[in-house]
C-alpha cells in the first residue's frame, strides 16, 4: 500500500511485493560496491558479481554477500559452491572490468565457468582458496562465516570471513600509513557508477 501525504510517498512493505521491495531498496540504498565472487566446483571457475554486499565487522573481519536463486529455482552456482567448499575470493571491480563484470552476470548452466566463456583472466595467489581476476586492485580470500536463514526469502545472506587481503601495490598511496586508493564500481539502481569526487571531512568543532 502507498500511503500519499502532500509531497510525500510512503510505502508500506507489510503490502508491497518482493519485487517492489527490490526495487526500491535497489535504488535508494546507493552507490553499493559490487563483489565480483569467485568460486570453485571440481576445477570449474564461477565468477559473478553481487550488489546487496558490505563490510560489516573488523573483529572479526567480516563482509556479508546476499546470493539469489537461479530462475529455475535452484541456488545460484556461487551458493551452492561456497556450501560445498566454504571459500570464496571477492574481487573489487575496477573500470576497465565493467563489461567483464556485466557479462558474467548472465545465467548460465552449472559446470559452465564465466571465465573461460568471456575470457576474464583468473590468477592464483593463495593456496587453498578460489584464485582472483587478474588486474583488480582488491581481493578478499574468504572462508564462509555463517550463512543466515530469511524466512520466506529466495536471497541468502552469507557472512565470510576474511582470511587473507590482496592490495595493488599502485593503490598504496602511503605504505607508513597504509592509505588505499582505487577507483571502484558501485551499483545505482539498474546502472553503474563510479564514485567520482572525493570530499574531504569539514572539521568537527
């Protein structure tokens, strides 16, 4: 139900659809980093990006993915490998990476690997986990936390665990003070974006 007041709209989501829900959040609850997850299954690579992604502790260090279903029904090949392995390797996704990382959103069959259909190239670079996309500026290697049950939703948040951090030595801007820089994307409603000017903090008095 849309409760309208005078210059106000005011959604009630005890009556509004899922896929209504989605669409609001997806476009209000902006820029959201995207998490380009890479997974293993018997030596087939899956790489897929996800939206509904954040930080959300640093002791333990932790990050929470949401994973979809499949139109069919069945879980996403990135749940159903992290189920099975308990690891997975978050890249961040540069701008030279974005029509890598908009293709490998396509559906595909399970056993069928994103990175050898759009030649994304992966490299390994720490042993026991999903190897990363060659080129990004980031990457978490993760082991799966805990995964959480919503009642009634088709979306499966998982919380990882971060066990190993990979950092372009070019997005170290300071070593000493170990300051980061990169230029990521972020997902806006059914685009992308960039983040574009930073600003720096006014000073609390």
């Amino acid at each position: 139900m849309v409760e309208k007041r005078e210059a106000e709209m005011i959604f009630d989501y005890a009556d509004t659809e899922s896929i209504e829900n989605y669409k609001l959040m997806s476009q209000t609850i902006i820029p959201r980093p995207i998490a380009w997850v890479v997974t293993e299954d018997d030596g087939v690579v899956n790489v897929a990006p996800f939206s509904y992604f954040t930080g959300l502790s640093s002791n333990p260090p932790t990050m929470i993915v949401s994973v979809g279903h499949k139109s069919d029904g069945t879980p996403k090949d990135t749940l159903a490998n992290i189920r099975k392995t308990g690891k997975c390797t978050i890249c961040m996704v540069k701008p030279e990476h974005l029509e890598w990382m908009h293709f490998s959103s396509k559906e595909m069959a399970h056993g069928a690997s994103e990175a050898e259909r759009f030649d994304i190239p992966v490299k390994r670079l720490v042993d026991g986990f999903p190897p990363m996309v060659e080129g990004s500026p980031v990457a978490f290697f993760c082991e799966l936390y805990q995964e959480i049950e919503l009642k009634g939703s088709k979306t499966i948040p998982l919380i990882v665990e971060i066990k190993h951090q990979f950092v372009d030595d070019a997005c170290i801007t300071d070593k000493e003070r170990l300051t980061i820089e990169f230029e990521p994307v972020a997902r806006v409603g059914k685009s992308y974006a960039l983040l574009g000017e930073e600003i720096v903090p006014p000073k609390i008095p």
